[in-house]
C-alpha cells in the first residue's frame, strides 16, 4: 500500500502547479471562505487507529460509507456525473469521469482534476457512523459526499451520494498491477495494463484501437495496434503506456483523459479528452477497442 500512496505522491509533486479544467459539464462546488482545522480532536471516533480532524475520522482502518464499508485510504475514489438523461429505458447512467481522489491514511490527499496527475492537496474524513464523506481544499472549496443507501447493479464498489444538491456516484477503484513495466514517462505499459474505470468500464490495451474525432472534432479515423512491449506497431509508431489509475493514457507522447464512458453501439469505446501542457483541452476523441 505505501508503494501505492508513494506513486501518487510523485505524481502529485510533479504537477503541483499545474491545474485542470475540463471543458463541459463539471460538477459544482461549494466555496467557504475558511477550513476550520480543530487545535484539539472532540474524540467522537472509535477507538483504534482513527484520529479526528474538522471533517470527520481518518486512519487507515476508516470505513466508508458505513462503520462496515471499504476502506477510505487505499487506492483511488473516482466521482462520475450523469450525462445521459433522455434514455427510453428510463435508466440514469453516471458515465462521466469528473475526477478522482487518492486518500492518504493521515487523513490528506490529492486530486485528479482534469489534469495530468494528481495535482490540488485536499482534507478529508468520515463521521463515525461511516457516513458522510468530507473533503475540503485550503481554498475553501468543500464536497460532503453523503451515501444514499443505494448501490449499482453489477457495481458492488460504487455508491450513489448526493452533494451539494447533486446525484452523483462515487466509485473505489484500483490501481495498475505494480508488477507491470514502467516506461520512462513513468506509465504503465504490458499485457494486463487496462485503460478506463478498473473495476467496471476498461479494457486491456494491448491489442488494435480505433481512434477518431468526437463531438465536434472531425478528425478521421485512424487505427493502431498497441504491442505488449509498450511500442505501437501501426501508424505513426511510437510508445503507449497507461497512468496508474488508469484514467490517462499516452500514445507517442499524446495524453488523453477518461471523460466519458460510452454504450449501445459505442460500448466498446471510450470518450477522452486530449491533454496539453498538464491541463484539459476542449479537444474530444472516440477511442474504440476492437
């Protein structure tokens, strides 16, 4: 686990100046003018390994989003909005990547927000009933993410939480499989490095992509085989490799980030948006796993 909490750290310091914007559809937040940080814990959390803060407990052994939940400070925590509301079927689906949170047991952590990496330092905790999760930056801007009880069929890692009047859903996802090769960028490249969500919406990389334009982009269609050994062997050629969340992907030196989850005839594909100098751009594309 600290090779883990280590890697995002490194990632998090190298980007520190950097910020994200993404270009359509963030989710809102709520700015207060001071983050009140307690002098002395008003020891309302049980007893053990947790420590208290102005939002909650934190620890390594904290649970959310119930005292027998999963475990807060381990991997990532991805937020994804609802995009899609006019479906006939009448199901809501949180396909949209809006970031990501990586816990770290003192009870900090760091954001993935639209960037390239986890860059903007964060506060959290969880009260004692497991129930809500708080976090806060020291810009005032804070996000309580309270569970609702329901979860998401086929999805026993996400939760569906409300914030600031907002249904959203909160995903614990995992890492790159530590194991795998490291390219000098520092991504990962191999035959089980997955781009996408890991848990639910991915897709091992090795293997031929379609790339193309999306929502506006007209790009034509271009189609490329990425190699277990980290080099594309079609096109243009070059290197591939995959961030360790596996949110970010980077084709000869072009990153794009997850943005959206696709279905129906688009299963298969996820839209990204292409990354410059560390920060969204409002350039789409369609990358579509064959």
């Amino acid at each position: 686990m600290k090779k883990r909490h280590t890697l995002i750290m490194a990632t998090a310091a190298f980007f520190a100046l950097l910020s994200g914007c993404g270009p359509v559809e963030d989710v809102q937040t709520q700015d207060n003018n001071t983050i009140d940080l307690p002098t002395t814990p008003a020891n309302n959390c049980p007893a053990g390994s947790y420590s208290e803060n102005a939002f909650g407990c934190y620890g390594s052994s904290v649970l959310f989003p119930s005292a027998t939940g999963e475990t807060v400070a381990e991997d990532v925590w991805s937020i994804y909005s609802q995009s899609n509301t006019d479906r006939t079927d009448g199901i809501v689906f949180y396909d949209r990547y809006q970031y990501g949170y990586s816990f770290l047991a003192d009870g900090f952590g760091f954001q993935q927000n639209r960037s390239d990496g986890y860059s903007s330092y964060w506060e959290w905790g969880v009260a004692a009933t497991g129930n809500p999760l708080t976090v806060g930056n020291y810009d005032g801007v804070t996000h309580q993410y309270t569970s609702t009880g329901q979860g998401y069929q086929g999805q026993p890692n996400c939760y569906e939480v409300t914030d600031n009047g907002q249904t959203l859903k909160l995903c614990h996802e995992t890492l790159q499989n530590q194991d795998a090769n490291v390219s000098t960028s520092g991504y990962y490249y191999g035959p089980t490095v997955k781009f996408g969500n890991l848990l639910n919406y991915n897709f091992v990389v090795v293997g031929t992509w379609t790339i193309s334009g999306y929502s506006g982009n007209t790009a034509p269609s271009e189609t490329l085989y990425f190699s277990e050994n980290g080099t594309i062997s079609t096109g243009s050629g070059g290197e591939w490799g995959v961030s360790a969340d596996g949110k970010i992907m980077e084709i000869a030196g072009v990153r794009y980030l997850v943005f959206q989850y696709l279905e129906g005839t688009d299963a298969n594909c996820i839209a990204t948006i292409e990354l410059s100098g560390g920060t969204a751009t409002s350039t789409l594309w369609k990358m579509c796993k064959l």
